[in-house]
C-alpha cells in the first residue's frame, strides 16, 4: 500500500500514458517525465485528482 501522499504506481502510469500518448522514447526518458510528474503532484493534490479521473476516464474509453 502507498504511503501517505504517495502516488500508486498504476495511477502514475496512467497518467503518464495520457501525457505521453504513443511515445516510443527509452524507459529512462519515461521515469524522468514520472518523477516531474509525481513532484507536480506533490505540490498539487487537487489538479493531481482531477487530472489523474480525467487520465482514466481516457484510459477506460480507450480500452
């Protein structure tokens, strides 16, 4: 289970995925877009919330 404040890694990903639409650069290149994202989030839980519904909500749809 994630700590408090912390991200689960499914919802990073998903977010990731929604931002990074079709990206085929290295995994290293992925991480480095996580941790800005993650440090964003950190700083702006309730933007996180909201973009992170609006990522899945893509995500289901395109599924």
């Amino acid at each position: 289970m994630a700590e408090r404040g912390e991200k689960p890694e499914e919802e990073v990903g998903v977010v990731v995925d929604c931002i990074l639409v079709d990206y085929r650069g290295d995994p290293e290149s992925r991480a480095r877009v996580a941790r800005a994202i993650l440090a964003w989030a950190a700083e702006h839980p309730d933007e996180w919330d909201e973009l992170r519904a609006r990522c899945q909500r893509r995500h289901e749809a395109l599924a």
